[in-house]
C-alpha cells in the first residue's frame, strides 16, 4: 500500500489542478490541510450501542437515524467521521452470507489480496489531481464484498461527516460484486458550520462482474456555505464503476444539495457485453453554491446500455451546470445512449448550463439527447395562490414533480428523506 | 339573480391601482351583493383583466387608492392565498400549465388548503376522489384529466373546463371569470356555461369579464357594467350588452360625453 500511495502522491506533484469546470474559487493552500483527524475514540467498534453517545446525538441532530430506525428498516451503517470509520453495523449477519462490509482500513488488514487487486484498477492514481492526492493520502472509507450469486440481504449505507475545522476528508469506497450478485449501496454526508472552506476529495471505485448488478445512491447535503457565499465544503469526488462481467449493470443515484462547490461525475465503463450503466441525478443549488457535475458513460462492449436522467435546480446566485459524456468505441456495436438534462430556474438570478459531450465511433450505436429548461417564476406562484396554496407548498409540488423520475430509484425511505431535504433547501428562496 | 336585501359580497369604492407605474384603474366603484351576476365589458385595455388581477392580489398590481371590502373584511390587507382561501376564485384568461404536478394532486392541496382555512379536516386520498368524480360531471370531464399534469397539453377548451373544475371544487363566495369565453368553440362555450350556471347560487356571486355578448346569451347577467379608461361608464342590465354588441362602445363613449356634457 505504501508503493501505491508513494506512486500516486509522486504523479500528483506533477499535476496541476484542474481548471475547465465552471466554478470559481481561491486557490487551495494544500500545505495548511489536515490530512488526518479522529475523533478522540478511536477503538474500533462492533456495535453502535458502544459507540460514544456525543457521537451518536450528533447523527440525531442532523436527522440521520443512525441507530434504531436503521436496525428496523434493515440497513446496515458504517459511520466515519472525519478520517476514520467509528462504528460497522450487522458485520455478522452480513457474514452469515459472505458478504464483507467493513472499513476499508480494517479491509486492507484483513482481506489485503482482495483490495489490492482492485483498489486503483477502475480509477488509477494518476486519473486527475483529486483522484492522484486522494491514492495519496486517503485515510478511511467503506469496503464491499458480495461474493459469487448473492443478493446483499439488505441495503449497505454510510454516513460521511466531517467535524473538524480544517480538516480535508479523503475517503475511498470499493465495492466489488462478484458473478450474480447484487447490492444496494447508499451513501450520506453532513459536515457542521465552519467559515473556513473544507475540502472533500474521495474516490469510489465499483467493480461489477458477469452478471452482477451495484446501486449506489448518495444524498449529498455537505454544508453549503452560507446565504453570503462564506465558508462550505469544496467536493472533488471521483466517482466510476466498471461494468466488467456480460449482463452487468452500474446504477448511480444521486441527490446533491450541499457543498459550495460540487465536482463530482459518477461514471460507468461498459466493457462487458451486453451491460447497462445508469446514472440518475437531482443536483439542487441555492445562494452562492456552485455545481458542476455530471456523468460519463463509456461504451466499450457489444450491445451495452446507458441511461442518463440529469435534474438541475437552481435557486438564488447560484451556477448549476450539467456535464456529460457518451463515448461509444469502435467495438460497441448495437450500443444504445439516452440522456436527459432538464434544468430548473428559481428566480432571476441563478444560472444553469448543459455541456453534453458525445463521441460515437460506430456507425450502429444510437445515442439520443434531450434538454428542457423551464422556470418557476411569480405566474405560477400566483397561480398556486390563487387555489389557496403557499408558496412554500407550490414550490415542493413543482420540485417533487420535476424530480420524480430520479427519486423513484431511490430507495422509499431516502426518496422521502431527499424530498423533505430539497424543500428546506429552498426555503424562502422566493418572494 | 337578484335577492332583495341580500347581503353585499364585494364593495369596491373610488379604486385605482398601477402597473409599472402606469395608472390603469381610475376611481373603480362597484358593489356585487349575494346571488347576482354581474358582467363586466369594455374594449382592450380598459383594465378589466387589471381589476380581476387586483381583486386577487397578484403582485404586479399596486393598488394606489380606494377600498375593496370583501364580506365586510379589508381585502386589500389579505395575501392572495387568504383571499382564495376565504373564498375569492379567479378562472384565468390563460390557465398555466404545471409540468411534473398532477392535476388530482393540484386539485386535493387546495381544496384541503380551503377545508383547513375553515377548520375542517383535510380528506385523504381517498375521500377526495370521491369528491372529485362527482364535480367531473358538472365540466363533463373524463377522469384521464386528472393523472396528467395541471393544463400540461390540454386544448384552450380542457383548460378553461379544468378551471371550472377547480371553482366546482372550492365552491368561492365571489368568482371573477376572466374571459372565460376566449378561444372556445360553441360547444365548449355551453358546457362551461352551463357548469357555471349550475354552481351559481343565492349564496354566492359572480362577475364576468368578457369582450363579447355572446357568453351572455348562455349565462344571463343581473347587470352589465361597461369599463373604458380604469372605470364604470355605464351600468344596465343584460339589454345593454345587446346594444353594445350593435352599436360597438363608441357610443357609450358618446352617451358618456353627453352625460357629462347635460350635468
């Protein structure tokens, strides 16, 4: 692992930080980062009843039930705090079926054979320059196993949180699913209140084999900064999964409302014949937030499949911006590629783009792009009063419609929770 | 129709009220008691559309002078969504469309609203759509109209059917029609008059806003009012729509002038 770290913190030194994404912000001092921050316990846990109960209030106050609703509702937790993991719920019962679900921390003492054969094979450490200072430095992070025909018996979930102020967090995600597995995977991050700018820079890799299907759902709500722009995390996550077996399928959810900036484009690598890469997004900006996200889609196989639903809101001064790309190679014969981007203006103030990218290199692939924007503007408020309905309502009413179709692949409880979380987001963003 | 000694509904005295700074209403003096219809004419620009739009409350309009009291409450004190709540309906010259909403659900969030603002319980699902397959009737409206979103590729004439709908739903004590009429054929004319002509009652009161005498032959006014520069020329009842519709409004400008010219 050394080797690995080393490698890529060598390549990073010869990078240079991105520039072409549409958002602005003061150079980052990477010398004056924490690269490492634990909370003060730091023994492992097997049970949340040991966790620190501090630790515990504090996922209460953020509205994450951490504990009892999870434990009835059947998700498993691995909660990482800052740079480490303080609590992995249901290890046994998920063993029972071989399943592994733990820190990756704790997966690289145990099952280092396995996660050295992955790690940094779907995202290498020279992929881009948060990719390269995330191999070099990444601390803590989930680790997934589905072995050979299983179905994960209930959803993995993780919540990320970051409670140091000038702590950066680096965590990296691998989730492998061997032939004929399937697993849900859901991720959610809170950060508190700091007027200094974090940095959030991890990196997901999903490995799907023959067969094989992975969701992973995020509902991203890292502090956003406030109304004036001041402070708020900066998130520059690379995100990719690589459909490698035939018939397998890479499914991305995500539901971004918070951090000042938000880099982050989740992709799939369609390299087995016949496999399917979805990415389904709501990315909701408000105030001075900045987001540029988006996904790829990477058609290498024969007859593969992408689907792509993108929601952009943008609310107050902020910039929303979808970017995509749909490569169909040479060899993907029959590949298929839908995109849709709809974006969603509130106010006069706010921006949104669309920048899709598409490369096609064979004459029998079908790609097909679709873009709407529309506006919630005084009309339909009044229109909606008119009835006898708040603003506020209508505003939840037209939001919720307009993000059905990516909250109906989220599952229930999360759908409810990400509706409930875009309409306090937008919060006396009109009128 | 007109009740003896019925209560008044509506007193709007001396309006005036602006747009971008532009005046349009100029001393508007009108006053609507429970069960009469009154149909308000005039040529473009007259402020017809303005008065509606100040009646309830849009926020483009300023009100500049005058009083509007509305059973006996200060209207001009109530937020738009108090004034529909406590029973002000507006049917819109150009219903909106809501993309990604369902018109059910469009149609229960109000109608609860209104059933909150009175103090009874909400209706579930369920209950509600009882409700609402009895009121499709009035409109002759099928129930596909309901799992589309709100006026989303309706026609003009499913639009101005769908406001009907809403106003069978909220049962408003005063409901202004913003021509109502425009853009529909004969046939959707009478289906939409007749739904309106089926909701009036001695409770309730109705004000029409219309270019043409044409509406009025399907829904019979207790007085016609006609506007020209942000105020009421001229009062009669439905006789004088007739008039109107042979002789065009110079004549009322002309009978005006002479008025003005006798006193």
């Amino acid at each position: 692992m050394l080797n690995f770290r080393l490698r890529a913190y060598r390549q990073w030194l010869k990078m240079e930080e991105p520039k072409w994404a549409e958002v602005g912000y003061p150079t980052i001092d990477y010398q004056s980062i924490i690269y490492y921050s634990a909370p003060k316990q730091t023994k492992k846990l097997s049970s949340l009843e040991e966790v620190d109960p501090t630790l515990l209030d504090t996922f209460e106050k953020l509205g994450i039930p951490l504990s009892e609703q999870k434990r009835l509702s059947n998700v498993a937790v691995d909660a990482i705090f800052d740079s480490v993991s303080v609590a992995t719920t249901f290890k046994e019962k998920l063993a029972e079926q071989g399943v592994i679900f733990c820190s990756i921390s704790e997966a690289l003492q145990k099952y280092p054979d396995l996660v050295e054969r992955y790690i940094g094979s779907v995202v290498p450490v020279g992929d881009n320059y948060f990719a390269a200072l995330n191999s070099a430095v990444f601390s803590d992070g989930s680790f997934v196993y589905v072995p050979k025909n299983t179905r994960c018996p209930m959803e993995l979930s993780t919540y990320f949180r970051i409670n140091n102020g000038e702590s950066g967090q680096f965590e990296r995600t691998l989730i492998i699913a061997e032939e004929g597995s399937h697993v849900s995977y859901l991720e959610g991050c809170t950060a508190p209140m700091f007027d200094t700018n974090q940095l959030h820079a991890a990196v997901v890799e999903l490995v799907a084999l023959d067969r094989a299907e992975i969701k992973y759902s995020t509902v991203q709500n890292w502090y956003a900064g406030d109304e004036n722009g001041k402070g708020g995390i900066y998130n520059f996550v690379t995100k990719r999964g690589l459909c490698q077996g035939i018939n397998s399928k890479i499914s991305w959810t995500q539901v971004e409302t918070g951090s000042a900036i938000t880099w982050k484009y989740p992709s799939c690598v369609l390299v087995g014949d016949h496999s399917v890469g979805e990415f389904y997004s709501v990315a909701l900006t408000n105030h001075h937030q900045q987001a540029d996200t988006g996904t790829k889609m990477v058609h290498i196989g024969k007859n593969t499949r992408s689907t792509i639903i993108s929601k952009g809101i943008s609310a107050g001064k902020s910039e929303n911006s979808y970017r995509g790309l749909v490569k169909i190679g040479p060899k993907a014969d029959g590949a298929r590629n839908y995109s849709q981007c709809d974006s969603m203006l509130i106010g006069d103030s706010a921006g949104a783009n669309t920048f899709p990218y598409i490369q096609v290199q064979n004459h029998t692939a079908r790609v097909e792009h679709e873009a709407s924007t529309s506006k919630i503007g005084e009309d339909q408020l009044f229109f909606f009063a008119q009835r006898g309905i708040s603003a506020e309502d209508a505003i939840s009413m037209m939001i919720s419609g307009f993000c059905k179709d990516v909250f109906n692949q989220l599952p229930m409880e999360f759908a409810v929770e990400a509706d409930r979380l875009l309409s306090l987001k937008l919060e006396g963003s009109v009128g | 129709m007109i009740i003896e000694n019925s209560d008044v509904v509506l007193s709007v005295c001396d309006l005036t009220a602006e747009v971008d700074g532009i005046p349009i209403l100029n001393g508007l003096n009108l006053e609507v008691r429970a069960g009469e219809i009154h149909a308000i004419m005039g040529p473009n620009g007259s402020g017809k559309s303005t008065f509606s739009k100040v009646l309830a409350g849009h926020p483009d309009y300023q009100v500049t002078g005058g009083e509007i009291v509305f059973q006996g409450q200060n209207l001009l004190e109530l937020e738009p969504e108090e004034r529909a709540r406590s029973g002000i309906f507006l049917a819109f010259q150009y219903p909106l469309e809501i993309p990604g909403v369902s018109n059910l659900d469009f149609l229960r969030v109000a109608y609860n609203s209104r059933r909150r603002h009175h103090g009874l319980e909400e209706l579930d699902a369920f209950d509600f759509d009882e409700v609402v397959r009895e009121k499709l009737e009035i409109v002759k409206m099928d129930d596909r109209f309901l799992g589309r979103s709100v006026n989303e590729g309706f026609s003009g004439g499913e639009k101005k059917r769908n406001e009907i709908l809403q106003m069978a739903l909220l049962e408003p004590k005063l409901a202004i029609l913003d021509e109502t009429d425009s853009g529909l054929d004969i046939d959707a004319l009478k289906i939409v008059a007749n739904g309106v002509n089926h909701l009036s009652n001695p409770d309730n009161s109705i004000i029409l806003i219309t270019h043409y005498q044409r509406l009025l032959n399907y829904i019979v006014p207790d007085y016609v009012h006609v506007m020209e520069g942000g105020r009421i020329l001229t009062t009669g009842d439905k006789k004088l729509a007739l008039e109107l519709e042979e002789r065009g409004y110079d004549w009322v400008r002309q009978e005006d002038a002479t008025e003005v010219v006798a006193r």
